[in-house]
C-alpha cells in the first residue's frame, strides 16, 4: 500500500495544477510534458559535466524503472 501512496500524486497536488491552468486539463498536461522535456534536457547537460570518476560509474536514467 506504501508504494501506491508513493506512485501517486496527492490530490491536492494535482487540484493546484488544474486551478493554475483554470480547470483546462489539456493545459495542464502540457506544462507537464513542457517540464519533463526541460528536467531531462537539465539531466543531459549534467551528465555531460559530470566526471565519471565522481560518480563512480553511475549514469542517470531517462526512463522510470
């Protein structure tokens, strides 16, 4: 039961990010998408001034496990 709490969202979270968008869920999933493609971009830039010394082998992943 632990890791379903933990996979989903709180409803409050997601009743803030359709009130942002006004009640538009179109909007809403479009920021979404706009914020994963920007967090993955940051995560390849990262990847690319880390060292891989400094994390001892470790690679970022892109996808959920």
């Amino acid at each position: 039961m632990e890791t379903e709490a933990l996979s989903c969202p709180c409803a409050s979270e997601l009743d803030e990010v359709v009130a942002f968008h006004n009640g538009d869920m179109r909007a809403a999933i479009v920021t979404l998408l706009e914020d994963i493609r920007h967090l993955r971009h940051q995560l390849v830039l990262a990847e690319g001034a880390m060292s891989s010394g400094m994390t001892r082998g470790w690679r970022p992943s892109y996808d959920r496990d």
